[in-house]
C-alpha cells in the first residue's frame, strides 16, 4: 500500500495544477525541481565542514561530518545527485550528503557533473570517473583514507555510480570500497514491468524518464551501452559490496531489483532492499516522509560495514 505520508505529499502536488515537468523547457524543468525540494527537504543538519573543491573543473562541495576534526583522517563517500542526468544539482542533494556523512562518520564529496542536453552522454560518465580519480589520488591532501572511498548516488546518480564501479574495475582503479545504489536507472530500455505498473501517478513517470532519457542519450543505439545500461556490462564480477535501495511505487524498481540479482550471480556481496510504500526521491523528502531517516540508516550502515 502506498505510504500515507508519500500520498500525502502527491495530493499536496496535485492541488497546485503544475504543468508536468517533462512539458517544461529544461531550464523550467531545474527551477521547478528546486522549488518542489523547499516542500519537502529539512532544514541542512550540522557538519563539522563545507568546502567546494575542483577535480580539473569539475566542482565538488566535500563536507566534513558533525564530531569529526579537521585533521583526522575519515572514509569517504563520493555521491552522484539525482535529476535524470538532466536536473538536481549539489544543492539539491546537500541535505542527502549531509545526513549520510553524519550517520556514517565519513566525508562525502559530493560531485556536479554536467547535465545534459548541453552535455551529452557521456559527458556526466566522464565527469563521475575524472572526480572519483582525482579524489582518490588527493586523498592524503584531503584528509580521507584512499582505501576507504564508497561510490554512491541516487536515480541518475546511482546509475553514474554503477558505471563507475564497473570503469574502474576495468581501468586497474581505483579500488572502491562500497557502491550505494539509490533507485538507480540501471535499464535505459524502459522495459521491465514496473515501468507501466508505476508509470503515472507517482512522480516519476514514463514521460519523465523519456524526457531524460531523450536530453542525455544522443540515440536508441546508446540504450544498450553499459554505460548507460550497466545491466548490459560483459561481466559484473569483482565489483565493490553494493547496497540496492529500491521503491515499490518506483518505475525503476524492477531493474534495481534486477541489477541486485545481477550483481548476486556474478559473486558480488548485495544488500537489497525495497520501501515497498514508497516513491521515486523519496530519500529527500525528509520533511514529509518519515522513511527517509529509514533510508539514511540503512546507507550508513552499509557504508560503516565497508569501512572496517
């Protein structure tokens, strides 16, 4: 059954007759995801530290966690924003970064790749293995132990993340300790049946993803590249422990749960779970719905288990 609170929270939407996102022009379509956030994000928890950063142009805001001094030397979590490769940005998903690197005690860098249409794929695919090198061979430099940097994101951020792991594998590094896969789009085919059961009434609908899908991807035949697909990666084996966050009320729920059991067969340590009550984007809509601290304590988790 859909989460009272999460029903709540599209009933609030539906009463304001906003045009759907995925018939606004694309700088429309940032300005509204923005203005949605301020309905249903908390108020930025404490950290010990923010500081914005550059891995050869490519920002990156990396905070420092609540308790943690400016000397020690922490784990780390690089994190993907969410947006359909095309919206979201590090505000957007300041308050993700922050409440993860709270409860986990580790940095978090929190990395703005471009966006499409003005970049294409795989520009932001470029960005995410530029900053994930150049974090891992600055670490000393920046106060984190390089061999205990996670990867992790949510929606298109998950998938940059799942494409990351599976790049440095096969590029000699860098060796990444934990990937932390938030509803990610993992099936750029839009084929799995959670796409028409989910596909309306719950945010994230089919004409949204099409709309992305049609701003990043340049055309059909990149659907099956891995490193849009990561489904479709020759081999999944040796790759990092990953945690698969998933929702019921998702249209990518059924490849999350796919690339889990994908990742489970070629041999890698899977932590899957699934908010059956919930909604794409869940995890920043603290404010509202009560599962996100849920979701928080299950990323921490993982992430202090990869960090022993």
């Amino acid at each position: 059954m859909l989460d009272p609170q999460a029903k709540s929270y599209l009933d609030l939407l539906a009463s304001f007759n906003l045009p759907p996102m995925h018939t606004l022009p694309v700088a429309q379509a940032r300005l509204a995801y923005k203005k949605a956030r301020g309905l249903s994000t908390p108020e930025p928890p404490p950290v010990a530290a923010v500081e914005m950063l550059s891995a050869g142009g490519i920002p990156i805001r990396a905070y420092r966690p609540a308790g943690s001094t400016t000397h020690e030397v922490l784990p780390a979590l690089i994190y993907l924003h969410g947006g359909g490769w095309t919206i979201g940005d590090l505000d957007t998903h300041d308050v993700v970064c922050r409440e993860i690197g709270n409860r986990a005690q580790c940095a978090v860098l929190s990395v703005d790749y471009r966006l499409a249409p003005e970049h294409r794929f795989p520009a932001a695919v470029d960005d995410t293995l530029v900053a994930t090198r150049w974090i891992t061979a600055h670490a000393a430099s920046l106060q984190i132990d390089a061999a205990r940097v996670a990867i992790g994101g949510d929606s298109a951020g998950g998938n940059l993340a799942a494409v990351a792991c599976i790049a440095a594998r096969d590029s000699g590094g860098p060796a990444l300790a934990c990937q932390l896969l938030i509803y990610p789009g993992i099936d750029a085919r839009m084929s799995f049946p959670s796409h028409v059961e989910n596909g309306a009434g719950y945010l994230l609908t089919r004409e949204l993803i099409e709309y992305f899908r049609g701003h990043y991807l340049n055309d059909a035949h990149e659907y099956e590249d891995w490193r849009a697909s990561p489904l479709f990666a020759r081999s999944l084996a040796g790759l990092p422990p990953a945690l698969v966050l998933t929702a019921g009320y998702d249209p990518l729920r059924d490849e999350g749960a796919a690339y889990a059991n994908a990742l489970r067969k070629a041999g890698v340590a899977v932590d899957y779970f699934c908010f059956e009550g919930q909604v794409h984007g869940f995890i920043t809509m603290g404010k509202v719905i009560d599962a996100a601290a849920q979701a928080f304590d299950r990323c921490a988790a993982a992430l202090r288990q990869s960090f022993r």
